[in-house]
C-alpha cells in the first residue's frame, strides 16, 4: 500500500494525526446515526479542498438535505438510482475520472441507496465496485452510513473494502470516534475511543469516562450486547491494540428530499448546517452538474 501524502488531509488536524495521515485512494466510511452527525466532518473536509484548490465532486443522491451549497467550483453529480444500477455506477466513476488523483469525492449518505434498490445486497455490490475505483484513480471519498440500518450483506463488503472505517457518536453534545479499521497504519491509540474537540481529536484514557458515561448512554439491540461487552473490555484495557467492535445505536431519521428539478433546488438553506454557510469562495467559474445518462 503506498505511504501517506502530506499533501491530503481531512481538515482536522486531530483526525489526520488519529490516523497518522491519508493515503491517496482513502475510502472513509462514517457510520452515523443520523445526518446531523455525519456534518460536522463533512464541512472542514469541504473547505480543505477548497483550501488547497482540489477539485470537489458531490455525489448527491439520498432525501436527505443537501450536505453541501452550490459554490464555484464544485461539481455536483445529480444522480438517480430508481433508474438503474448500471447507469448509477458508470456515472460515478466517470466523475471521478473527472476528480482524478488527490481531489475529494463526498458522497450522500449510502442507506438510502439500499431503501431505492430493495437491497443490502445491491448497496455492498455497489461500494465493492466504487471503491476500488476511487483507490485505483487516487482520489479521496468520504461515505456516511446509518448505524443500524443494514443486514451483513450491505457492511460486510462495506468495511471488507473501505480503507477507513470511523464510528461516529454523541453524548451530552460531544461527538465521539472510534475507528474500527484504518488499513496500512497503526499508532498505539488509533483504535481508542477519541473525543471530538474543535480541530482536535482527544484520546479517552479514562476508563470511568468510557464505561459509565459514554457506553451505557448507546442504546444498543439485544444481540449486539456481546460486541459492546467487548468493545468495553478493549477500551478500558491497560495497553494493547483494542478489537474493532464497531457499536450499533438506534435509527436515525430521514428527512424528505428536496425538489431535484435544478441545481439551485437542491442547494436552498434546507439545512441548519451547510457547507455554504461556513465557507467563502472567490472566483468567477460556476458549480457543474452531471447528469447520468438519459437523465433529464
């Protein structure tokens, strides 16, 4: 695998020292419980490509709100699932040609796709042939994925394929991450449970923290008791690498998709939290929109 290029980087200097850097080719999956978790990495993520003047593509195809405003230079890949999965995944990855080596995917959030498909199966097909793609041309992705929502067939191939894996949840306000796989690196807190503070990522040494506070506010199903049973002996172990156990809170909600009858409907304030409002660009070039094939 190649070596981490200092030249990429979330835009969080926390979360880029948590994984000891980025890999061109990076997939990093986030599994969320809702949308409002998966925003608050979206954003610095968004305004570092722009930062560094990397080309951004947008992949927008969930009901949920749109995860980004229409802002010179981004590329915004309108895409319709219902109207096939071979045409679905042939548009994407002719835009991330498009994007092409160190430039930055965002992608809706995925549980959609599987609701629009009928199928787990289709949604982990679907990643199983993106993936290796965006690996393949060197570019960065970013994924949200809803805790709870899919069966093995969708996140098996998901986290068999991605290079990164971050769980993501709140408690008391605070946002929470804990990796559950991060391909080709290693640190001796990579897999601890990190408080999110600011542009900082805070390692959870205190056991008390973990146990008492943290864990049992996750409301986790009967059966996945065991994996948190043992997610909590990895943390609060003394030294050593922990399991990946990822947890398994409640559903998040989805919210009704806006209009997709133009560009500028997608990117109406739907959103208390977009990446217009906390990003200023400058230039005169517009947004793009792609449109799969046969699309109107």
């Amino acid at each position: 695998m190649a070596g981490t290029d200092p030249s990429l980087s979330t835009g969080l200097s926390g979360l880029d020292g948590m994984l000891t850097g980025l890999v061109p080719g990076d997939n990093i999956v986030w599994k969320v419980s809702s949308i409002e978790d998966y925003l608050p990495f979206v954003e610095p993520y968004c305004r570092e490509a722009f930062r560094r003047g990397r080309k951004l593509t947008y992949f927008r195809f969930a009901k949920h709100a749109a995860l980004v405003s229409a802002l010179p230079g981004i590329e915004v890949c309108e895409l319709r699932p219902e109207e096939g999965f071979e045409a679905f995944v042939s548009e994407i990855h002719h835009a991330v040609d498009r994007t092409g080596r160190g430039g930055y995917c965002l992608f809706d959030v995925l549980s959609d796709l599987a609701v629009d498909w009928y199928s787990d199966q289709m949604l982990g097909n679907f990643f199983v042939l993106t993936c290796p793609h965006i690996l393949e041309v060197g570019a960065l992705a970013y994924f949200g994925l809803l805790h709870g929502h899919h069966s093995r067939e969708a996140t098996g191939p998901i986290l068999d394929t991605a290079q990164v894996v971050l769980d993501v949840h709140r408690h008391q306000g605070t946002l929470y991450v804990q990796a559950s796989k991060v391909e080709g690196r290693h640190s001796a807190t990579m897999y601890w449970l990190h408080e999110r503070d600011g542009d900082e990522m805070r390692p959870v040494s205190d056991s008390a923290t973990v146990s008492s506070e943290v864990l049992s506010s996750w409301r986790i199903p009967g059966r996945a008791w065991r994996v948190r049973q043992r997610l909590r002996a990895s943390w609060i172990a003394p030294s050593g690498k922990p399991k990946n156990c990822p947890l398994r809170p409640g559903l998040g909600e989805r919210a009704p998709r806006p209009p997709a009858s133009s560009c500028a409907g997608f990117f109406e304030p739907a959103s208390r939290a977009t990446i217009g409002s906390s990003i200023s660009s400058s230039g005169t070039s517009s947004s793009t929109t792609c449109l799969p094939s046969g699309g109107g």
